[in-house]
C-alpha cells in the first residue's frame, strides 16, 4: 500500500501544470519629417568709426553721420583732414556701415515649403523648406521595414522592437 501512495504521488505530482508566465511584445514604428522653411533676420543700425593719430581736422571737417529718413539711406560725410605736424608719422582709419532703413519690408512669404521673399536685413538667416517628394516608410507584418528618401530636408526613421519576457 504504501507503494501505491509512493506511485499515486509521484503521478499526481508530475500532472500538476507547470506555472510560467510569458510575455510577447512587438511594436513597430515609423516617423517621417519634413522640415519647415525658417528665416531669422537682424536689422543693423550704421556705424561709422574714426581713429588716427597726428591728424588736424581745423581745415577740413569731421567725418559724420546722415539724417535717417524712412525710405532712405543714412549716408555719411567723410573727414576731410589735414596733418598736424608735417613731417611726423601718422596714421588714419575711417569705416562706415550703412545701417538697414526703418522702411524695410519685415514680411515673409513661404509657398511650397520655401522661402520665397524676404526682408533685406544686415544680418540674415534661412533654412529652405524640406521637399517631401518620394518619402514613405512601412513595415510588414514580419517586421520588414521600408523606407523611401525624400528630397532635401527630410528624416525618415523605422524601428521594430520585439521582447519576449518568460517569468
């Protein structure tokens, strides 16, 4: 009898279910990105600048600046200079820059993802519209991905990740 409990047992024991969890996870994914037209622009105002050394400006006169008007450039007087000492070194610098007008259009078009006007800043700076032309991306129910390049301006990113978790 009590080799029959022993059998009985051992049989019981190995028909119980066995307890594993197991998980299967699969996510698949595509992104594609057409970039957008951009400007940045920056008025710059005039500037002149003077530096010299043994320079006389009695006889002639100081370099200036123009009277700024809308619609119309500042503009600037050169010195007109004369040596201090004759016969000594000297030296002398003028610069001018012309600054952007106050009726300068600050408008910007975009058609077609590009830049199409602009304003005429001193200081400028575009980023074309991306150009979707060809781009497409799948992925198959095994997994394949497939992705086709645009124009310039374009991402076209595909992943697939599969996890198999066994508690």
């Amino acid at each position: 009898m009590t080799r029959a409990l022993l059998v009985l047992g051992i049989t019981l024991a190995a028909a119980l279910p066995a307890k594993a969890d197991i998980t299967h996870k699969i996510q698949s994914s595509i992104q594609l990105t057409v970039d957008g037209a951009a400007s940045q622009a920056t008025r710059i105002g005039s500037t002149l600048a003077v530096s010299g050394s043994n320079i006389d400006f009695a006889s002639g006169s100081v370099p200036a600046l123009g009277t700024l008007t809308s619609g119309s450039a500042v503009g600037y007087t050169p010195g007109d200079y004369g040596i201090k000492n004759a016969g000594e070194a000297f030296s002398y610098s003028e610069s001018f820059i012309e600054g952007d007008d106050s009726a300068t259009s600050t408008s910007v078009t975009t058609s077609s993802g590009n830049v199409d006007s602009l304003p005429l800043f001193g200081s400028n700076v575009v980023q074309s519209g991306g150009v979707a032309g060809n781009l497409a991306g799948s992925i198959d129910s095994g997994g394949t991905i497939s992705l086709t390049a645009g124009g310039a301006g374009t991402t076209a990113t595909g992943q697939v990740v599969t996890e198999i978790t066994v508690d």
